[in-house]
C-alpha cells in the first residue's frame, strides 16, 4: 500500500478512535504515529538488501520499482527475493502485546499496528498476495535463499 494511504487510513482511524472512545489527544497521536511509523522497516531492508543508506535514494527506489514489482505476475515474483519487513511480523506484534501489557505506551502503540496490518492486509487481499509474505519475516529470509535481488527489478 502506498504511503500516503496508510497516513490517511491512519489519521481518520486514530481520529474516530479518539471520538468515539474519548480517548486522549496523545493517545490518539500514538495511535496515528505508530499507524505509519512502522513501515520504516521498509527502508531498512532497503538499506541492508541494497547496501545503500540514503533515504532519498531508498524514496526514489520504491517509487521506481514498486511499479515494475506489481506489473510482474506471481510467478515472476516468484523469482526474486521478497521484503523482509521485521515491524510488520508476528514477533515484533507479541513483543509490543507484551509490553502492553505493563505499559499504556505500547497498547496504543500496538493499535496502531493494528490499523496498518488490517490495511496491509485489505491491500494485498485485493492484488491477491498472500499475507505471510509481511507477517513471518524469517519464513521470508529462508525462501529468500538463492532468489535473485531486486536490485535486478
């Protein structure tokens, strides 16, 4: 999903949320942050896939290859490695579930996960990609082996 989706999904989300509930404007805030902020996976692996820490550079990528990644069908894409995004997985979701547990910080935080996962989820439901591919990033990692690097996009 592009970006400026999930900062929209977010903000009109952790806004309802906060009329709805009466929840504080910092919880709210959380809520939206965390709605977004935890697509920066994305620009790590971009970093470590392409060996290359510039963050316009990693902007200008996405841009010019996530075009060309969903013109390829299944399975062409099948051929290469696939995003290793470690906020988007399982672990990192019962890691934040945890520490909601003792603190209020990471509920929010956790809600706003949430909110991106279900609209990741709505995205690739519709361009009928699975949903392990961004949830188990070490099942990702073992498939990954001997694939070709999507700096060949």
């Amino acid at each position: 999903m592009k970006f400026k989706y999930h900062l929209l999904i977010g903000l009109v989300t952790s806004l309802a949320l906060v009329q709805l509930f009466n929840l504080s404007f910092s919880a709210g805030l959380i809520i939206f942050l965390a709605s977004w902020i935890i697509d920066f996976d994305h620009y790590l692996w971009y970093g470590f896939e392409m060996k290359n820490w510039n963050p316009i550079r990693a902007i200008k990528w996405y841009i010019k290859s996530i075009p060309k990644w969903h013109s390829l069908s299944l399975q062409e894409r099948e051929k290469f490695k696939q995003g290793v995004f470690i906020f988007h997985g399982i672990l990192f979701w019962a890691i934040i579930a945890s520490l909601s547990l003792v603190y209020n910080l990471f509920f929010w935080i956790l809600i706003g996960v949430a909110i991106h996962m279900v609209a990741d989820w709505i995205d690739l439901t519709m361009r009928g990609e699975p949903l392990y591919n961004k949830i188990f990033p070490l099942y990702i990692m073992g498939r990954n082996e001997g694939k070709r690097s999507l700096k060949d996009l």
